[in-house]
C-alpha cells in the first residue's frame, strides 16, 4: 500500500505527523506492506529566496501579529512537539523559502533515502535551528542523509528537479490540500493535519477496506 505524503520542512506540525504517523504504522497489522512517498509543498512560496529571517519575526509579519502572539502560538506547537519526543527550537530558527531543499529532497527520493532526508531537513530546521538557506549547510544535512555532497551541490547550482517540485504542490491543489501534512492513503483516503494515531490507524483501515472491495 502506498501512501503519498505532502510536506514542508519549515511545517512544525508536518514533524510532529511524521512522528504519530511511523507510530501508527507500527501499530497497524499490515504496516509492513505500507511505503511511503513524500511530495513537496511549500507554506509559504512567496518568501523571498536567498533570505532568512527570524523565524518569530517573520511569523508575525504573516500573521499580521505581534512577536509575543507569534511565541504564544509557537509555545503551544512546542509543547503538543514535545509530547512527541521532539524539542523545538522557534526563538533560534531561520525561515527560509525550501523550494531548493525540496529539490534536494527529490534527489533523495531518486536515490532511495527519501525517509532519512525528510527526518534530517525536518531536525534541522526546527530542533537545531539551522540555517537552511545556505548551501553549505544544506549539503552537511544531505550528505548525513545518505547523499554525495558534490551531486547535492549540483541540484543546488541548477534548476534540476524544479519541474518536480512544481508538479507535486499542483497535484497537491487538485487533490484539495490547503496546507500540511497532507496524506493520500492508496490513491483513496486523504487525510489533512497531523491526526492522532488512532485517527491514521483508523484511515489505513478504510483504505485498506477500499482496496478489498
């Protein structure tokens, strides 16, 4: 059973589904048979490329919101994370715009560490607050992730892969995602947010009665 999984590395709720949604295919009888294939998405596609910005900062300028709201809002993200097992770390994080790790993040996916890319970029960004609008620090996570530094360095130094990413967060639109984390459970059952476990046991189950008719 495949499932398709729409994501943005910046996306704090998109690490927290990754983490309830490994558990939930642990806990389901045929998780085994289950593979999953991560999608691009972008939150917000009109940050500026090459710049980074506070991640606090630039939250309340979205919103329109003070920095204090925007710290009360990320505490609570913070929390629900750390039930999780994850540590956030909002007040040194730097909001970049990821189409560019999304196309490392395609490469990964080509050479079959999809999975550990998606854990690395995700760590990187909200518990170690790294920078990941710059190169060097891009390729470092990659290169952990299973990839050769000097191919990342290519995708990086090119357009490769822009194509792709486009392609996934328009099949995003047409399947009605308007944010993240976003899954569609064997072309059948989708599944928007990051829902408690029981809640992605419960869809693998639909889906998996969908297939046996």
């Amino acid at each position: 059973m495949q499932v398709q999984v729409w994501s943005d590395v910046v996306c704090p709720w998109c690490y927290i589904g990754k983490r309830r949604w490994d558990r939930a295919v642990k806990e389901w009888s045929g998780g085994e048979e289950v593979g999953v294939l991560w999608r691009a998405f972008q939150l917000d596609p009109s940050f500026p490329v090459g710049e980074g910005r506070p991640v606090l900062e630039a939250l309340a300028h979205k919103m329109g919101a003070t920095v204090e709201q925007a710290r009360a809002m990320t505490d609570q993200v913070a929390r629900v994370a750390a039930r999780e097992g994850l540590e956030y770390d909002f007040e040194g994080g730097v909001m970049v715009n990821t189409f560019d790790v999304h196309r490392v993040l395609r490469l990964a996916r080509e050479q079959g560490v999809a999975d550990r890319a998606q854990e690395g970029f995700m760590r990187a960004q909200l518990v170690e607050a790294r920078d990941l609008g710059d190169a060097d620090t891009v390729v470092e996570v990659a290169v952990g992730a299973g990839l050769e530094a000097e191919r990342v360095r290519e995708v990086l130094g090119g357009e490769e892969y822009a194509e792709q990413v486009r392609q996934d967060i328009d099949l995003a639109r047409r399947w009605g995602a308007t944010g993240v984390p976003f899954f569609v459970i064997d072309g059948s059952v989708g599944l928007s947010g990051a829902q408690p476990v029981e809640v992605m046991v419960s869809a693998l189950d639909k889906a998996f009665g969908a297939r046996r008719g």
